[in-house]
C-alpha cells in the first residue's frame, strides 16, 4: 500500500531538523531510527500499526509519511507535540536573551526547542529506565522492555507495550537494579489505572506529586516526565548533573541544587526551554 504524507508547519524560528537529530540521538532498537535525515518510529494509532516517518521541510516545516490517510489524521497532533510546532517562541526569546548565561546559547540557536514524546505512557517507562545511566545503557534496557514485552511487527520491527501490559509482565531478568524494576512497574500500574494526568496542558504540579508518590520515583523523573509527556515548558531539573555543569562558574565551581533553582527562578515561565539550552553543546 503506498504511504501518504502531508506538511505542517510551527511558528519560526524553528529547528525542527536539530529536534529530529535530538531524538535520533535517543533511539532504541526496532522502534525508532534516525538516519540523519529521517526520523522514523513504530506506531499504534486506532487498530493498526506500521510506521510514522519525519523528515524537515524547509525552515519551519516536517513532512509527516504514514502508512494510511486515518493514521496520518491520527498521527497529526502527535507529531505537533512531539516537535513543539504551535509553540510562539517570541516571549521566550525575548526574555531568555537577555540572561548574561543564556543569551549566547538563544542568540546561537533561536530556533531550539524543547521537545515532547509521541507517547506519554511511553516517556515515563524511558525516564525510569534512564535513572542513573549513561543514555545508550537507557536505550539498551528500552531495547529489552520492547523486545519482551512489545508487540512485534513483520518487518522486524516492534511497538512498545502498553503500561497495562508492563504493570502485569515478568520484569526479571532485564539488567534492572530491584529497586528500578519496582519503581517501573508501580508507574506502569499507575499510569494503566488512570492514576495520574499526562495528557498535554495536565496539570503538571499534580502530576509530579503523584509520580513522586511513587517509591523510586524521584524529583529528577518526575521533572522529566513533566517535560517531556506533559511538555510544561517551565519545568525545570535543577539537580540534573548537565545543568549544574552548565552554569558552573569560571572557576569551575558548581552551583548547588538550590543555588541552581534560584538561578532559574528568572527564566519562569520557560525554564523548561531554558534547560535545553543548557543541555545543548
């Protein structure tokens, strides 16, 4: 069956081909790839399944390919969380721009966004499997979740479980510290029982206390998850070691995680925005 695909479009400035490559930096094995100028990732979208693929058209647009008109229609509004695409980035550039840390990096790269997931339930499982590792270590246990868990595709590829699936499964065995499998499946059950709203513009206070309600759920994954599932564009890790590094001094020296928190204080309310500044080179 031929695919379909159609262009949107955000609001410039807008760097919808070094969001792609972020991603493509995160990819796990047999559900999504990046060949450095196509991002492409399995998909359930109503019934059926096959492939989304994204490729940036021009300076403000992505052109979305999928395997149905219907999937494309449902694919849509993803893809337009996922890249951030109906954000105005207008007050953040103004008043990122104007912080003596920040400035330089804004000026460098304005079109810099802060990227959503395509799948909040799956965001979550990829934050408590990043807990304290490297990121290929978190792509290598994903790997393993999909593979046992995932429902797989006749092209090789697979479609990651549903928090469902993974609240009842065998977690055993997939290189996971106790305490990590533990705080995985208590999230699993509390995203499939409806426990917590991670749908965008959830509210994202009450989402990071029922995250952190959760043993082995800490203030760092719970931030991320706000980032990325909700996409709040204020949150902000303070304690996260790629921050603090950041905003280290000239003498090297590293703020303290509240000394990094009041620091952020004057980016509010696009903190979020200004966190993946930092993270970037």
């Amino acid at each position: 069956m031929a695919r379909v695909s159609t262009v949107e479009r955000g609001r410039g400035p807008i760097d919808v081909a070094g969001t792609l490559a972020w991603l493509g930096d995160r990819t796990v094995r047999d559900i999504d790839t990046w060949d450095g100028t196509t991002y492409t990732r399995t998909a359930r979208l109503g019934r059926s399944v096959g492939r989304i693929s994204l490729t940036a058209n021009g300076k403000t647009g992505v052109e979305i390919s999928a395997w149905n008109a219907t999937a494309l229609k449902r694919a849509t509004p993803r893809v337009r969380h996922l890249l951030g695409l109906d954000d105005d980035p207008r007050p953040w550039l103004e008043l990122l721009g104007k912080d003596p840390v920040l400035g330089p990096r804004v000026t460098s790269r304005p079109g810099l966004r802060m990227p959503g997931s395509w799948d909040a339930w799956e965001m979550c499982a990829r934050a408590v499997l990043g807990q304290l590792v490297s990121v290929a270590a978190a792509r290598t246990l994903t790997a393993r979740l999909a593979e046992r868990h995932g429902e797989h595709l006749p092209d090789g590829g697979l479609v990651f479980p549903d928090a469902a699936t993974v609240a009842e499964g065998d977690l055993d065995g997939l290189g996971l510290p106790n305490a990590r499998r533990d705080a995985l499946r208590a999230i699993a059950e509390l995203v499939a029982t409806g426990g917590v709203d991670l749908s965008p513009g959830a509210d994202p206070e009450a989402a990071q206390a029922a995250l952190v309600a959760l043993k082995g759920i800490g203030p760092w994954t719970a931030m991320y998850v706000r980032m990325r599932a909700i996409r709040d564009l204020d949150a902000f890790p303070a304690s996260d070691l790629g921050v603090l590094i950041a905003l280290a001094d000239a003498d090297g020296r590293r703020p303290t995680e509240r000394e990094s928190r009041l620091r952020g204080e004057a980016w509010a309310p696009y903190r979020g925005v200004a966190t993946m500044h930092l993270w970037s080179p």
